[in-house]
C-alpha cells in the first residue's frame, strides 16, 4: 500500500510523529509553507501567508515538544483560519475590500485558543464577501483542487481548498447557511458545524449573529474531534457561548455505533437529492448498520418555508452588521451582498416576527424527533460538487437551490450540530458527501459515528493529485 504524503496525512498523525520525535514540526511547517509557494498561485486559497510568524511558534513548539513540555493534540500543526477571525495586528477584511485596511488589536478567541493549544497558524484563507454567497469582483476565487471547473463551495472556500490540497493540516470554516459543509462536500473533507454557541463567535466577523457558527474543516473525524476540543467552550467575551463544560472528544471516539438509533427520511432524500446522492446516503446506512447501528425510517419536518425564511432572516441579520457602511459605501459592496442588505432592509417587523415564530416551530420540532433517534442521516448537497457553469444559474432556478440549502440552511436555522463526510465519487471521480445530525451538543456521537464510518471506508484518504 503507497504511504500517504507528508501532506496528506492527518493532523493528528501528524502531531502524533511529532510528539514521539519522527517529525520536527520546523521541518513540517517549511514543508507546508513550500507547498503553499509552489501551488497556491494557481488555487489561491490563502489571502496572506504568515512565514515568519508561523516558523516562530514552530520552533518554540519544536523546543516545548523535546522537552516533553507537549499541549495537546494539536501542538505542532501547522493549521489556517478563514479571513473572518481576528488576528492581533494581522489584516482581517472578511473577503471585503472595503475592510482591507483593518487591523485588529487582538486575536479572536477561536485563534487564542488555538495558538494556546500549540498549533502554528500558517495565514488567512479566502472567502466570499462577508461570508455571503459570492466572492466580491475584485476578488479571483480559490479553484477546486479536484477540478478547477468544480465549484470549491462557499462562503468557506478557501479553507476547503487549502486543506484538500494539502495546503495546510486543518482549518476553521464558518457555516451561516452550509458554509462548512459545502466546501467540505465539494472537496472531500470532513466539515463540523457545531451547536450554535459551542463555538465562541468572539472576533469573527459577522454575516448573521443567530445563524453563524464556527467550526473545523479536516481531514478526518478524529481531526475535527481535536480541534472543536480546543476552540469550544464558554467566552466572557460571548455571553451567547454555551455555558456547558467541553467534553473531551477525543477520549469517546472509539465508541463506536452499535445500538445507536440513526434516522433516515427516504422521502425527503429521494426527491430533493440526484441518484448519486441517494447512492451514497443509502451506502453510508449499510455501513453503519453493518457497524451494529440501527437505522430507522422517521419523517422529517417540511423545511420549504425554513429554506424560503433563511433568506429573510439571514438578510436582516445581515443589514444590522452592516449598518456602519451600508448603505452609505454601496458602490464598495459586490451585487450579490448588496441585493441581500437591500433585502434586510425592506423586511417589515410583521413579517419578522412570522419568521422568528416558524423557525421557533422548527426548532421544536426537530427536537422532538432528536428524542426519538440518536442522529439523523441525510445528504450534505443534494448533488456532487456542481461546475461553476452550473453554479451561475443558482438564482434562477429554484430546484437547485432547494438542492443545495434545503440540506444545510435548517440546520443553521435550529441550531443543530452536523458533521459532513466523503461518502464516494461519481463516475467522473467527484467527491459526493453526506451528513450526520444531532441533538443539541451532541457533537461527542457525531464525531464518534464519523470516525467509525471512516475506520472501514477510505473515501477520506482520497486526494487530488496536484503534484
């Protein structure tokens, strides 16, 4: 069997060589930072690499490590962060030409926490403006490493990009409305969205308060249990953080599944999902029913109103953290998060308060149905990474968008944590994805679930080959 490339490997492999001496994490950030000048002229996944800073905290976790003075499971890994997280001192513009300038003067606690944890911060990824649907015009958009005519996702893309290609061992997406899990889907990759709050939103920028969530984009479900171990957790900082204690994540991924209740809507899958899609969710059941879970038929609520509502809410939430700059700087906004601010600002509070009251429907209603399974298995996009020629007709047909938000967007809606796993290719060799979703705060059994998927499956050891 051919090794995996340096890399390829796994962040916690590769922090595993580290620890035991086999790796010298100065060594391995070169390796990444050489690969970024090499290939990253053509994918353009980083917005601003940090050499010197990243080869500083390399040497000091080189020396920490060897004295047997090891952080965790991240210390030595050289990991990126999407260009919505503070950074003290280091430019933060969220995709948005308008913020280019800014600086802040302090980190996000998602990137102190990581830097606490020993990983190497390598740079900034790319985004789309504001973490919107598309990327502003003046921006070239990172390229899908498994085909440049691929579409990479969005609003995350050049954190997927990146840790496809073998550009950095892991990094943080943001997921409003399927952010994560797109490029997770499109790339193969695995994508956790976590609980709304488990992720202090402290110093990221903010598309929509009640909608955004932060969270890994890795390799592997041991890998997105590493990291969301380290960033989760209580902020002062964040009064909206979930007050309750992180478990340890990495301690309970070998669980397993057996006896765990999964849910399957075929109703729902089989019409708003492509027939390679299908393949995949029921493929991914037989395995995890072959690994002793029990997989059940349920019904899921109907999401077309919440698909139509997220649009809406997501826009007014959108209009408030703007307001400083928008409208009065609109010839700076790119159309398409200027049509959504023009959007929030013509809501009236009638219909607001409708939407909220639905939403708190669904909310409730899909708590209902976690107390009957342990989690639910759906599609992660109702078709294979589509091309950008398709991608361009997003706003005027209307299937493609149920297709593609009408997995994610409830999700943000009720708050529900998920994970997104490369379940197989197409016969043209694109990754095809799905998701496992929990109860609230049940990231524990989704990273479980996932590891034990990829234990017998290698569909997450696939890689781009880019040389």
């Amino acid at each position: 069997m051919t090794e995996t490339p340096l890399e390829y490997l796994e962040l916690t492999e590769i922090t595993r060589r580290m620890h035991a001496g086999d790796l010298s994490p100065v060594a391995v950030t070169q390796a990444m930072l050489d690969r970024i000048a090499k290939l990253d002229g053509t994918l353009r996944s980083y917005v601003l690499v940090l050499p010197e800073e990243a080869l500083a905290k390399a040497k000091q976790a080189e020396e920490e490590i060897a004295r047997g003075e090891i952080r965790g499971p991240l210390h030595g890994a050289p990991i990126a962060v999407k260009d919505l997280c503070w950074m003290d001192g280091v430019p933060t513009a969220a995709g948005m030409p308008i913020h280019g300038d800014y600086r802040p003067g302090e980190d996000a606690t998602v990137v102190t926490r990581l830097q606490d944890a020993g990983a190497i911060i390598l740079g900034k990824l790319q985004l789309t403006e504001s973490a919107y649907a598309d990327h502003h015009p003046s921006v070239k958009p990172p390229l899908n490493p498994w085909g440049h005519d691929l579409w990479p996702g969005a609003s995350s893309s050049g954190s997927g990009v990146a840790t496809a290609a073998g550009l950095c061992y892991g990094s943080l997406g943001s997921d409003t409305g399927g952010s994560i899990r797109f490029p997770s889907a499109a790339q193969g990759l695995t994508g956790l969205k976590p609980t709304w709050g488990r992720v202090s939103r402290y110093g990221v920028f903010e598309l929509a308060a009640t909608l955004d969530h932060i969270g890994p984009m890795t390799r592997s479900a041991r890998d997105a249990a590493a990291m969301l171990g380290v960033i989760a957790g209580a902020d002062p900082k964040d009064p909206t953080a979930l007050q309750e204690p992180v478990p340890d994540y990495l301690a309970s991924i070998d669980g397993g599944v057996r006896a765990m209740r999964i849910g399957i809507d075929s109703k729902w899958t089989g019409s708003d999902a492509d027939a390679e899609t299908q393949r995949v969710v029921a493929e991914a059941a037989e395995v995890l029913r072959g690994l002793g879970a029990i997989v059940v038929e349920v019904t899921f609520p109907d999401i077309r109103q919440a698909v139509q509502d997220w649009f809406p809410l997501c826009a007014i939430e959108t209009a408030v953290a703007h307001t400083a700059t928008f409208p009065s700087r609109r010839d700076e906004y790119g159309p398409a998060l200027s049509g959504l601010l023009d959007l929030g600002r013509s809501v009236t509070g009638l219909d607001v308060q409708r939407m909220v009251l639905r939403r708190e429907d669904l909310r409730g209603r899909v708590n209902a149905l976690m107390t009957e399974i342990d989690l639910l298995l759906i599609p992660a996009m109702g078709f294979a990474a589509p091309s950008l020629a398709k991608m361009a007709t997003l706003g005027t047909d209307e299937s493609l968008m149920n297709s593609l938000l009408g997995f994610t967007s409830p999700f943000d809606m009720t708050g529900h944590p998920t994970i997104t796993l490369p379940g197989g290719f197409t016969d043209a060799g694109v990754p095809v994805a799905f998701q496992l979703v929990g109860a609230h705060r049940a990231e524990a059994l989704l990273c479980r679930a996932g590891h034990a998927f990829q234990q017998v499956t290698a569909y997450h050891t696939r890689h781009p080959h880019l040389g």
